[in-house]
C-alpha cells in the first residue's frame, strides 16, 4: 500500500513540475524540458527528476544547472499546488535512455541499409504459407 502512494506521488510531482516548467519558470536556458520520470526516496524527503531537453538549443548539462537554479522555487510551488507538509528536495538528473533508443535505432537502420546493399533477402514476417488448396485441386486448372 504505501508503494503505491509512492507511486501516486511521484506521478503527481511529475504532472505539476511539467506545468511549472511550461508555463511558470521564465529562465531561458530551460527551453522545453520533459520530465520522464520521478523516483521518491523511501522517507519522501528527496526527489529524483529524470529530465530531456525537447528540442533545446542548449546542452543537457546547461539545462541541469538551470533547473537545479530553479529547484527552490520548483520546491516551494510543488509543496503549495501538492499542499504537502514536506516537499522533497529536487534533484535533476539527465534522462539519457532516449538518445540511447535513438542511437540503437539508428545503429539498426544502418545496418537493415548495409543488409539491402548487400543483396541480402529480407526475413520472411512468418511462417510460409502452403503452396496450395488442401484437396489436391488447383483453381487455375
């Protein structure tokens, strides 16, 4: 039972900090940042916040200062939207599994290109079908 409180916190720090983030802080080094996800520590006293840069012109590690800038202001609306008796310590930390996903996407396109310039045939999608009617009649015939 209290995993799952937990799990209700962290989805409502996430849909609140997203809110701040878009509409409430003005700090351009932020840009448009989305929150993936937010692990809670045990006691609820501290908060991990798994972010990425949507489309940033600035590097991960910038955005990280500025949102790590911001986590006192971030803290204290989180604690008054969440009317929490203790709002959790922010921590931001770069969510790297979508460049991760991109690289091996990538990395599997390269190579499905070099199969198809080698000559190599695609893999069947299944199992082949029969070659005819069950019966031994052809309907061609």
């Amino acid at each position: 039972m209290a995993q799952s409180r937990t799990q209700r916190l962290e989805a409502e720090i996430q849909r609140v900090l997203a809110a701040l983030l878009l509409r409430e802080l003005k700090d351009p080094r932020v840009g448009k940042v989305t929150i993936t996800a937010v692990s809670l520590a045990p006691d609820l006293r501290n908060a991990r916040v798994f972010f990425t840069p949507f489309a940033a012109s600035n590097p991960p590690e910038e955005v990280r200062r500025a949102l790590t800038h911001a986590a006192g202001f971030l803290r204290g609306e989180l604690g008054r939207r969440l009317a929490l008796r203790y709002a959790p310590r922010l921590e931001f930390v770069f969510d790297e599994s979508i460049a991760g996903a991109a690289r091996l996407t990538g990395l599997i396109a390269e190579a499905v290109a070099r199969d198809a310039a080698a000559g190599a045939p695609a893999p069947a999608p299944g199992p082949a079908a029969p070659a005819g009617p069950a019966g031994g009649t052809d309907p061609q015939r």
